[in-house]
C-alpha cells in the first residue's frame, strides 16, 4: 500500500460536498467516490454544504477536529470557502500548513482545476487524487476595514475588482436562467465591460506605485485562468509566492475588439491599455467613502475604503 497523507494510521478524510454544484453529476459522483475510498480502506466522513459561507464552517470543525484532508467535490466557489475554513482554524500554525486540499471539480468555471489539469470527469478525477500527492501552495489574502474593524478573506485562484467582480456578480444571475457553464462568464464579461464604471484608485506592489488613475478592471492571480478560462495572468504560479497581476484603464470599442480574441490565449497582456506586474503586496488605495465591490475566488463582496492583498508563501497543500 502506498505511503501517503490518505493512508496514515488514524487519519480520516473529510470529504466536503456542495449538493447544488454541477448538481447533475452530484449522485454519480457521490457513488464513484464512495466505492473508490472504500475500495482502498480509507476512512472518510462526508459533510454537505446547506448555505452559502456552510463550507467555511465545516472545513474548519473538520481541521479542528484533526483532519489532514479536505476533499472538495464542487466549484471554485466551495473551495475558496474550504480554504476560508482552514486558515481560520484554531490550531497550531505548524498543524494547519500540513493540512492538504484536494479537489474533485464539478463547478461553473473550474479555472483552479483547469490549471491542473484536473478533469471534470469524475472517475478519472478521483484517481487523480487517491494516487495524488501533497504540493505546497501559497493562499492570497485580502484584508480591508468596516466599520473600523479589519475583515479578512482568503483565496486561492485570484481576485478583481471593477469588470471582474461586476462580470461575477452578473454570472451568478445567469445561471439560473442558461445552467452553469463558461459560457456565463463571457455574456456577463460583455455585460461588464458596457456598465462598469472607473474607480480612481491608486494601486502599488510592494510599496511601488503602479499607477495612479482610473482603474476599470484589475485581477490579481494565484493561479492564471479566470472567468471559465480567461488568461489575465497567464504566468501567475501557485507555488512561487508573488501574484501576477493586471490592471487595465477603460478602454476603447476599437480595443475592445482586439482584446476579445486574446482572452482565452494568454495574449491579452500585449493590449497597450493594460498593465502588468508583480508582487507579494498589492494595494489599492481609494477614498474612504468609495465603493469597492471585490470578488475572491468568484465569490462577491462589498465595502469601502482601500484594501491590502497579501501573498501567504506556502500557507497549504493541494494533494494531487
């Protein structure tokens, strides 16, 4: 039997599920995934998401209460609120930077597992990870104030703002009336880029102004795909503890045009309208009465005021 974090004496794998992710595929899966595990004589529990934020609090009883895996089978959006869960339990540092993440994707856009080459076939996604091993991998996190308190959110893929986090918000309508799928991301991309306004913001990487204007759109990638696929940070690496990141001013019909062909193929970053850089710090200074909606992960939030995104090297482990 191979050695490995599954295989520990004593060890028990908790597998989180999201019933309304890909939910199509939710009882075929379920089923592969028990009969593999068992199979091979791993112990697990299963623990299913009821809400929106449910998968923080499971993710992080299951580390408290001593799991070394959490096996997401769902979306971007169920493992961003895992990783949530695992960097706000209460343990020892040295106990929660040996806690792995797994992933059996079965989401909209899948853009973390589409950076590793993860399929959504379930079968052959299970035996990825049950023949998997641990990879360290840094976690990003967004800090901001409200109401005079300092708020925390972890991600693993990227965050935006302006067009991102509005082509979010407009996906996650969309789906209720086309399913879930890729598609989604790019009708609300279009959507996006007609209605966002330009925020005047100033943005620095690692106390270094980047610029200092009206910033339209901005992402900030972990990993490099987006959106369902999108390369806005196509060198962005998980593991190398600095973000790639883009910041774009609005652009021209004329660019707008241009721009679409490149957004699948890495080329986007040669538009002149864009800037690109790198950083383990980035922020974004606005006033403190300005409106900032963000979205980690996919998962959209509000406040106001500036923010600091910050790259935590190696904080987990992605078991594949």
């Amino acid at each position: 039997m191979k050695s490995g974090i599954l295989y520990k004496e004593g060890s028990v794998l908790t597998v989180l599920t999201n019933p309304t992710s890909g939910k199509r595929r939710y009882r075929k899966q379920q089923r592969a995934l028990a009969a593999a595990l068992e199979s091979r004589g791993i112990r697990y529990r299963v623990v299913a998401t009821q809400y929106a934020g449910h998968a923080i609090e499971l993710a992080r009883q299951a580390v408290e209460a001593g799991s070394e895996c959490v096996l997401v089978v769902g979306g971007d959006g169920t493992l961003s609120e895992a990783v949530n869960g695992v960097m706000t339990a209460r343990v020892p540092e040295e106990q929660r930077r040996c806690v792995s993440l797994g992933l059996i994707p079965c989401g909209t856009g899948n853009d973390w597992g589409r950076y590793w080459q993860l399929t959504r076939d379930g079968e052959k996604a299970i035996a990825r990870f049950l023949d998997g091993e641990a990879h360290p991998i840094d976690v990003g996190c967004v800090t901001y104030l409200r109401n005079g308190e300092a708020h925390r959110r972890y991600f693993i893929n990227s965050v935006g703002f302006g067009v991102d986090s509005m082509c979010c918000a407009r996906a996650e309508v969309l789906k209720y009336y086309m399913g879930s799928h890729a598609l989604n991301y790019f009708i609300a991309l279009l959507m996006s880029l007609r209605h966002q306004q330009p925020i005047a913001a100033r943005i620095s990487a690692d106390g270094q102004t980047v610029t200092d204007s009206a910033m339209f759109t901005m992402n900030i990638g972990n990993g490099p795909f987006s959106g369902g696929g999108i390369r806005q940070n196509p060198q962005a690496d998980p593991s190398d503890g600095v973000f790639h990141a883009m910041c774009a001013n609005r652009p021209t019909l004329s660019q707008v045009r241009k721009a679409i062909p490149r957004l699948f193929d890495g080329r986007l970053l040669e538009m002149d309208f864009i800037h690109s850089f790198t950083g383990q710090e980035v922020e974004v200074q606005v006033a403190d009465d300005a409106h900032l909606r963000i979205e980690a992960d996919g998962i959209v939030s509000h406040f106001s005021g500036s923010c600091r995104v910050t790259c935590l090297h190696h904080a987990l482990n992605m078991y594949l």
